[in-house]
C-alpha cells in the first residue's frame, strides 16, 4: 500500500458511508439514538476535506494519523472518538516515514487499532460493538497477510460481514443499546456495520 492507496481506501469509506448514512442510521434509531450515520457521515466529509486541501503525506501512516484526528476533532458520540482513535493507533503503527507499507506490516498497524479501541472502550468479544467485526476482521487479515494486501482484505471484509451478522443475537453490553439489555437482541449493530463498511471499502480499493 503507497500514500495514493491509502487516500483511496479513506475516499472509499467516506463514499461508502455516505451512501449507508440512512442505513447506518435506521440500525441506531432500533437500539440507539437514530445518528450514527449522520455522525460517521459528518466525520468522513471533514476528513475528506482535510486530505483534500492538504499537501500530500509523505508517508502512509501520516494519511491515517491525519484521518484519525480529523474524526476525533469532528465527531460526537461514541463512534467517533473510537474511530478516530483506530486511525491514530493505526497510523502510529506503521513504520514511521513509509511512503509504502506491505500486507505483514498493515496487518501489525490494524491489530493496534483493534487494541486502542478496547482500551478506550472496554468493550470485548460479544459486546455487540465494533469489535464483534473488527476483531475477527483483523484475525482473517493477518492469517491471509501473506498472501498480499488484496487476498488479506478480502479475507478481513468476509470475517468483519460474518462478526455484523453474529451481533443481531448478542445482548449489547457497551454504549446506548446496553440501556435495552436483552430488548436489544434481534437487531444488528450499527458500529459493527460500519465497521464492515471500512473492511469491504479495503477490499474494493485493493482487489
Ligand atoms: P452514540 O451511541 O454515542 O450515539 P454512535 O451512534 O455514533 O454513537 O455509535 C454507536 C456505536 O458505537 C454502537 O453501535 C457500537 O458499535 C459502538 N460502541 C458504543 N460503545 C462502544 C464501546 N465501548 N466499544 C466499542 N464500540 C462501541
Ligand atoms: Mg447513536
Ligand atoms: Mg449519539
């Protein structure tokens, strides 16, 4: 992956989320507060934005350091910040100055975004949030990394849809749909569908 790879990857989430912002939404609005596409929406505009009119990272990890903050700075709520962080762990990860990082070493970088999510929000396995994708969405990753980037992110784009699916009968333990308890079983979650989103905008740029 060079800097132009990772800009794609980035556009294409933005796009994907805008296009799934209604989606996104209407799976909050069944066990949340009915804005997670907004919030997600406004937070990749921005971050298109900022690497638009930004001079163009040297370096791969800067592009995702560079998201990272952009959605900390401008989204609420609990996906944001989380996001946000992802991309920073994610960026800071990688080797620094890189202007091309290979499948082993992204691998490496998203499983240290998988770890500051769960740090910052404790959240683990069955929880029924981002990580019931992300985690097994890195696992798939790193088991096919030698293979190349565009097998490892097709691997991590199936395992991230498998990890949504799974969270329709999880009782969601974290965040607003916690306050439901079991009420919240029977409904996908929406972090861990935006998170699909992110895997699946990796495989698309890559294939
Ligand atoms: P808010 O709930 O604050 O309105 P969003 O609607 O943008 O924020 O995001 C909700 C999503 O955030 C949930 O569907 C869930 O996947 C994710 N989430 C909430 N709390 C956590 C947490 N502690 N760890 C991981 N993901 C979480
Ligand atoms: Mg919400
Ligand atoms: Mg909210």
């Amino acid at each position: 992956m060079d800097v132009a790879l990772a800009r794609s990857w980035i556009a294409a989430i933005a796009a994907a989320v805008a296009e799934q912002a209604d989606y996104l939404t209407q799976l909050d609005s069944a066990i949340g507060d009915a804005d997670h596409g907004v919030n997600l929406n406004r937070g990749f505009t921005a971050v298109a934005a900022a690497l638009s009119s930004a001079a163009e990272p040297a370096a791969v990890g800067d592009v995702f350091v560079k998201t990272g903050t952009t959605l900390v700075s401008k989204v609420g709520g609990a996906a944001g910040p989380l996001y946000g962080t992802a991309f920073r762990a994610i960026g800071k990860a990688l080797p620094a100055g890189s202007s091309t990082v290979d499948a082993a070493e992204l691998g490496v970088a998203l499983r240290a975004g998988l770890a500051a999510v769960q740090k910052l929000g404790a959240a683990v396995p069955g929880d029924k949030t981002i990580v019931d994708a992300y985690g097994p969405a890195v696992a798939a990753f790193e088991k096919a990394a030698e293979e190349g980037l565009a097998v490892a992110a097709r691997a991590a784009a199936e395992a991230a849809a498998e990890g949504m699916r799974a969270t329709i009968e999880m009782v969601a333990r974290k965040g607003r749909a916690s306050y439901l308890g079991p009420r919240s079983v029977g409904h996908q979650d929406p972090g861990a569908t935006s998170t699909w989103l992110v895997f699946q905008a990796l495989a698309d740029v890559t294939r």
